[in-house]
C-alpha cells in the first residue's frame, strides 16, 4: 500500500488540549511545542529575526494564525473574560482621555 503524504491546511489546527482554570502549565507547555514545530514560535516569543529580508505579509499571516490557535484552544469562559476585559479597557482607555 503506498501512502502520499499531503500538506494540508492547518490554519484553523490547534493542540487537542483546552486551556481552562485548572491546566495552563500544561496547556502551554502543548502550545509552545506547536508553534516550534511549526517554526512561529519566534512570532510568540519575540525573538528577533536574523534576516533583514523578512515578509511582513508572512509575518501578519503568521500573527493570525497564533491568535486563531489560541482563541480555537481555550474554553469559551475563557475568550468571554478575554472579550469582556478588551472591551473594559478600551472603554477606561476613551474615558481618561475625556478627562
């Protein structure tokens, strides 16, 4: 039997396991091996690129696709507070600008 290997889609692909109140050491732990197998975990790091000839579209690309991965891997409670507590800041932040 012969089996070929495709390269598929992975954009929306994340770890099996859901960051929840309990479990982040290990949560990111799976993550962070996810985005090195990968060859982003330069992105999440911040680790300056060696290369002067970088693609900012790859880059943004790259951004999105983490941001996708982590919102896909928590548990809904979770992205709710993160929502809730984006929204409040952007609120505080126009507030004191008012004052």
């Amino acid at each position: 039997m012969l089996i070929i290997a495709t390269k598929r889609n992975d954009s929306l692909q994340s770890v099996s396991v859901r960051l929840d109140e309990k479990n982040y050491l290990y949560w990111s732990y799976m993550m962070k091996k996810n985005f090195k197998g990968k060859k982003i975990w330069r992105n999440v790091s911040g680790t300056p690129m060696k290369s002067k000839n970088i693609d900012d579209g790859s880059l943004k690309a790259n951004d999105t696709k983490i941001i996708t991965w982590i919102n896909n891997s928590t548990n809904h409670s979770i992205g709710t507070q993160k929502l809730f507590i984006q929204s409040n800041f952007a609120k505080w932040y126009q507030l004191e600008n008012d004052i």
